[in-house]
C-alpha cells in the first residue's frame, strides 16, 4: 500500500495587480464568496486573480 499523501496548507491570497480593474472586481467577488462561507468560489477567484494576464505597466 502506498503511504498517505500529505498536502501542504494553501498559500496566502495572490494580491490583485495593482489598477487593475479585473482584478479589483475579483478580489470584491472574492470577499462576497467568503462572507457567504462559499471556500470553493472563493478559491476558484484566487485562481483567476493568478492566472489574470497583465500587460506591461499591470494593465489588462
């Protein structure tokens, strides 16, 4: 049998690219998500906050 597998806690929040305006209405939804004890909605914007592609100067 294989031994447990061992997964580490999740990282801190990515921060939102600074004026970003994408970014700024995840990290909102992001709130809302938690404030409703929604963990896996909240996750899934983390996700897209770390994944938002930024142009040169941290613009959409």
């Amino acid at each position: 049998m294989d031994p447990p597998i061992h997964l580490p806690l999740p990282g801190a929040d990515p921060k939102p690219a600074a004026g970003c305006g994408v970014c700024a209405a995840l990290e909102r939804q992001r709130s809302e998500a938690r404030r409703a004890r929604n963990y896996s909605l909240a996750t899934d914007y983390n996700v897209e906050i770390r994944n938002h592609p930024h142009a040169r100067g941290g613009r959409a």
